[in-house]
C-alpha cells in the first residue's frame, strides 16, 4: 500500500496523458459557435447552425 501512494498523485498522470488533438478543439470550438440557444418564454430551443 505505501508503495502506491508514494507514487506521482493520478491527476498528474492523466494531465500528461490525456492532451486533445487538434481536430477535436477545432471540431468543438466550430460546433459552439454554430449552436444557438433561443429562450422563448419558459422554453429553451437549441438550433445547429450549419
């Protein structure tokens, strides 16, 4: 057991092993900029502007 938590904490470990590819930032940065969000009284609409 002393020999696991004296390890490098999980998190550190996942922030070196979970880094995005470029197509996924751009994929989600042009998917928000083509949602749109319209309230209507007390009702959301989401509409995908492609």
């Amino acid at each position: 057991m002393q020999k696991m938590y004296s390890k490098t904490s999980r998190l550190e470990h996942v922030k070196k092993n979970m880094v995005p590819k470029e197509e996924t930032i751009k994929f989600l940065l042009d998917y928000s900029k083509a949602l749109s969000v319209i309230d209507y009284n007390k009702l959301k609409f989401e509409a995908l502007l492609n």
